[in-house]
C-alpha cells in the first residue's frame, strides 16, 4: 500500500512542477514574438485490477502542447504579407507626390514663368533684355525638368537598393527555415514529442518572410515545411534552401530583375515580376512597375512635346539677325533597349523610334519582339497589353515611327520607352538672345500703283518637314524666295517665283481663300483690278516684328498634347492629379489593412497569446497541487510510520 501510495503521490508531484516550469515558461516569453502559449496534458496511468475493483495508479505527463491554430496563423500571414506591401507600396508613392504636387518646387511655376517671358518678347520684340530674360526663363524650365528627372531616378535607385536588400533577407530566412526543419525532423524523430519552441521561432521565421514577400506554406507529413514564392518556385523544400538574386534587368540596365538561383544546375532563371506579389518586395515591384515608371514617361511626355512643338513654331520664325530659327530646345528621342540575349543570339539589327505627333503619344512603353521574316513583329503596348502584329517596319503606331536594320534573328526583344528621357534630355540649345526667332520670315505687300481694293494678310508659315535642310527641318527650302502675285483680271491672278510649281501658275481668285506656296499662306480680300500686283517676300530689318513670338506665346494654352485634348500645363495637372489619387488610395487601403491585421492578430492571440491573469491562476493551481501531492506523501509516510511502530 505504500509503494502505491508513493507511486502515485511521486506522480503527482511530477505533473504539478511540469504544470509549474510550463506555466512559468509562459510568463517569461509573454512579450516573445511569434511565441504560442504551452499547456500540459495530463493523463491517468492504467490502473490496477484488485478484487475491490480497479485501482487508480497516478498520472502523466502525456505532452506540452502549444496552442496553435493552423487557419488564425494563415489568416494572419496573408494579412501581415498585404500590410507589407500596401505599406511599403505607400510610402514610396508619397515621395513622388510630395515631389510633383509642390506648389514651389513643380513645373506649373517654370511653365507660367518661361510663358511669361515669351509675352514679354511678343510686345517688346527688339528689346535684347526681354530677350534674355525668356532664355533665363526657358533655363529655368530646364532645370526643374531634368530636377524631376533626377528625383525619380533618385527613387528607381533607392528601390534598387530596397530590393537589393529584401532578397538579401529573404535568403537568409530561406537558409534558417530549411535548418530548424531539420533541427525540428531530429528532435521529433529523438523524443516522440514536438519540440513548441522550434516550431514558434520556424513559424515567426515564416512570418517575417511573409513581410518580404508572398509565400505559399505546405507543411509535409514528417513536419517539415515546404515553402513557395512567385508561380511555385520553390524557396524551401525540407532541409534544403533555393536563393533568389537581384540581377540587372535584360532591356532596362537602371532597373534590377529578381531572378532564382537553380543550385542543382547552376542556372538564373528570371522570374516573372508580376509574380512577386506581397511584402515588401512585391510592393517595391509594383511601384517601380506600375506608378514610378509612369510617372517618369508622364513627365518626359510632357517634356518631349514642350521641346517638340516649340521648336517646330520657332523653326518658322527669324531671329534679330534675320536668320530662321532654329531649334530653341534639345529634342528629347525615344528611348528603345535592346534585350542583352539578342547579341549572344547573333543579332545585328538596330531599332530606331522617333516622334511622328507629340499629339499621339500615350506616356506608355512597349515591348517589340522580332518573329522571324515570315512572322513579322510583335509590338505590345504595355499599359493596357494592347498587341499589334507587323509584317514589316517601319510602322508608326501612338505617334511613334519604329524601324529596323535587317539583322534580326527570331525571338529579338527591343523595349521601347518613347517618353522615358523626355524630362532627362530637356534643355536649352540657343545661347544668344539674338537668336530667338521672333519674326516672322516672309513679308506680304501690295503694289502702291494697285488700283483695286484688293488687301492680302500678313501671312502664316506653314510646318512643312523638309529633309533636306537638317537645322530648319520644318521650313521650305524656298520659303523666303520673293513671289509675285499678279491679277491678270478681277477673277484670276498669277504667281511668278522660284520654288511655285509650274511658275508661272495661273488660278481662279476666291476672295478670303487660302494662296499657299513655298511653306506660307495668305489671303487676298476685295476686289483686285486688272494689273493689280502683291507680293511675298523676305522679311528684312524686321527688328519689331512679334509674329513668331505670338504663335510661341500662344502654344501655352493649345491643346497639343493627349491626343489634342491636354495643354502642357493640363497634361502635367494629370500626373499631378495621377500621383496624388493612387497616393490617396493608398493611404487609406494601407490603414484599413492594418486594421485588419490588428483584428487577426488579436483574434489569434486571443487563442495562442499568453494571457498573464491566466497564467497567475495556473501558477496557484498547480502550486496547491504541489502542495496537497506532498501533503498525501507526508500522510503516506506517517503510515508507513504506523505499521513499523506496531511490531515493536
């Protein structure tokens, strides 16, 4: 009776200073991240078969369990993964905001002020001091440009070094989830029972990497965890760990590809970027991807058709000097990458874009890809994933000219970015103040002996893109040659002069119609008599002549960007108003994400967390157990005191 009244007291007293280490374990890791509350479950011993029935023997520890929950902890990694990149996505974009939104530091105040000055030339158009002060201005407008530009980059460079950094970390839980999948295998396959706080630390580990990025968990039969990323890499498979690597991208040498690192065959394999979703580095992804660059080509669009149409209009003018004008503004080209397998292919074919309507362009880039001569090219429109087939180049497609060099070899991929550098490469080309164009270059006159009442206009000079004339590519090359407008009768007139085809020309005469030769227009009103004679010709010593100046003056307000919808200063309010939405969107999905993971986590911790007025309950529990345990072993010996005394 002894022995079993020890037997069982002993066992007692075993269960009680388990119930007493797990409790106090609990309260030590209370503030433990990623920590799950333990508890002891305890099991009565068989008992034993007497003729009074079945005695009990006592009680075991059958294990210490963690409280867990499979579905709560899943729940609350996807929701942490999204906060993660909602975060991250949010941060980043507010940068840009800040930037384009200030009232100071945007293009709206460099776009009125250059304005401003070029109205100041149109009165004033012989004054040299007005003059410099629109190359100030126009200066001015370079530099806030390309400050933009170098913002955004600025940000590209900082998300290639986050990125950098997020695959850095996300192999380093890689590596230190695949050993605690072996150190946990060992420690199950050793003792039966499962080793909770290795399984806490590999299921805070999953946490973290689920901060970094969107990982698929599947635990295996044996307890170890299988980890995924992407379309189903694989990131973890048992005690083995796969590494991911940041590698310049093949068509774009300023950004940085997340590509997977194939141990066993030694190979990078690049990863769809679309594919990283979550975390911090599917945030970073989407950003670059979705608003950093387009904020970049929105900008440049902006750029390239201020420099475009601008020095088109000043291209049709004449400077003090008495010579056509000339670009006012470096001309931003389209960017066009080729990808770096279409060398080590043998390709030799160079692609060229160029702007056909600073109007059509969209602000999107491209994807081209080279199909082979039967096939033809592949041309996507990245924006929307419009695809347009071509059997041959060039085309023009969005305003844009594309063209080919013979050379290619099927599977050649080219990325276009038509916009991209718009915002980089702006800047001022003139240096002399005499040189803006603000003149027109041909001069309209009547005969004084005329003896009608004919009047003919001052005249327009119309953009007519001449190849051969390299600096005044928008002009006619006879455009300043004199012509005689001679009115043979009251209805028909003819026209004497180099460059007229035909010269002389004879034609009909329509009152208030267009009379255009040699890259200008006039018009002839009233009634012009019999001999009757105007003419058109250079404009010399012109010094106050603001023709040109007017028109430059009055792009401000045209519509010539965004399929003729937008005005420079309108196309730029859109990616104002771009940037600042998204950013506004963001804020408030980010804060109502975090409010979600708040009520994840409390719903798990309400379940797995250690709740110390629990444990401080279990601690007087299992300490009057102790107690009563020892109490009934005092009893036993006492009695076992009794009987020894009786033989006495």
């Amino acid at each position: 009776m002894g022995s079993g009244i020890y037997g069982i007291g002993v066992s007692a007293l075993n269960a009680a200073q388990i119930g007493l280490l797990t409790t106090e374990h609990n309260i030590a890791n209370a503030n433990t991240p990623g920590f799950n509350r333990q508890e002891v479950e305890i099991g009565a011993r068989l008992p034993q078969q007497t003729g009074s029935g079945f005695l009990g023997q006592g009680a075991d520890v059958v294990t210490v369990k963690r409280v867990y929950n499979e579905f709560l902890a899943g729940q609350v990694l996807a929701e942490q993964g999204q906060a993660a990149h909602l975060d991250t996505y949010f941060t980043q974009v507010k940068q840009i905001d800040n930037v384009l939104a200030d009232p100071n530091s945007g293009m709206s105040p460099a776009l009125q002020d250059f304005f401003n000055a070029v109205n100041n030339v149109s009165s004033t158009p012989e004054s040299v001091p007005a003059r410099q002060a629109m190359l100030s201005s126009a200066q001015f407008l370079a530099t806030r440009f390309q400050s933009l530009n170098r913002r955004l980059s600025d940000l590209n460079d900082g998300v290639n070094s986050q990125i950098g950094n997020s695959v850095t970390a996300i192999n380093s839980l890689a590596r230190q989830i695949a050993a605690l999948n072996s150190n946990i295998l060992l420690a199950q396959n050793a003792t039966g029972q499962p080793p909770n706080d290795l399984l806490d630390q590999r299921d805070q580990l999953v946490t973290l990497l689920n901060k970094e990025i969107k990982a698929g968990v599947i635990k295996q039969n044996d307890g170890t965890y299988n980890v995924f990323i992407g379309n189903g890499q694989s990131l973890v498979v048992g005690s083995q760990s796969f590494s991911l690597q940041a590698i310049q991208s093949l068509t774009d040498p300023t950004q940085l590809d997340v590509a997977y690192s194939d141990a066993a065959s030694g190979s990078i394999i690049r990863l769809q970027q679309s594919a990283l979703q979550g975390g911090q580095l599917g945030g970073l992804i989407e950003f670059r991807d979705n608003t950093l660059d387009a904020a970049q080509n929105l900008l440049g669009r902006v750029a390239i058709g201020v420099a475009g149409t601008l020095n088109t209009q000043h291209q049709l003018g004449q400077d003090l000097n008495g010579a056509l004008g000339e670009n006012l503004f470096v001309q931003p080209v389209p960017a066009v990458n080729p990808s770096t397998n279409n060398a080590l292919n043998g390709s030799t074919a160079v692609v060229s874009a160029g702007v056909a309507s600073y109007s059509a362009l969209t602000g999107s880039d491209y994807s081209l890809q080279y199909n082979g001569a039967a096939a033809g090219y592949t041309l996507t429109r990245l924006s929307d994933n419009t695809v347009t087939t071509y059997a041959t180049l060039p085309q023009t497609v969005d305003g844009l000219t594309i063209s080919s060099t013979a050379g290619g070899v099927a599977g050649d991929v080219y990325a276009i970015r038509p916009t991209a550098n718009g915002a980089r490469d702006f800047a001022v080309v003139i240096g002399d103040p005499t040189k803006i164009a603000a003149a027109a270059p041909v001069r309209s006159n009547a005969t004084l002996a005329n003896t009608g009442t004919g009047k003919i206009s001052v005249g327009a000079i119309n953009p007519t893109p001449v190849t051969a004339d390299p600096i005044h590519p928008a002009t006619d090359l006879n455009l300043q040659q004199p012509v005689t407008i001679a009115f043979t009768s009251p209805t028909s007139f003819t026209v004497t002069g180099t460059g007229v085809p035909g010269s002389p020309v004879t034609a009909a005469y329509t009152a208030g119609a267009n009379i255009s030769y040699n890259g200008w227009t006039v018009q002839i009103s009233g009634a012009p008599a019999a001999g009757d004679t105007f003419t058109v010709g250079p404009n010399t010593g012109a010094t106050t002549d603001n023709r040109n100046a007017l028109l430059l003056a009055g792009l401000q307000t045209q519509n010539t960007l965004a399929g003729g919808t937008a005005s420079y200063q309108s196309a730029y309010s859109q990616l104002v108003s771009l940037i600042g939405n998204k950013t506004r969107e963001l804020e408030v999905t980010s804060l109502a994400q975090t409010s979600m993971v708040n009520l994840v986590v409390k719903e798990q911790q309400s379940l797995s967390g250690v709740n110390l007025d629990e444990e401080a309950a279990n601690l007087l529990r299992y300490q009057r157990a102790y107690q009563a345990a020892g109490k009934a072993m005092q009893i036993a010996n006492d009695m076992f005191d009794t009987i020894i005394s009786l033989g006495r």
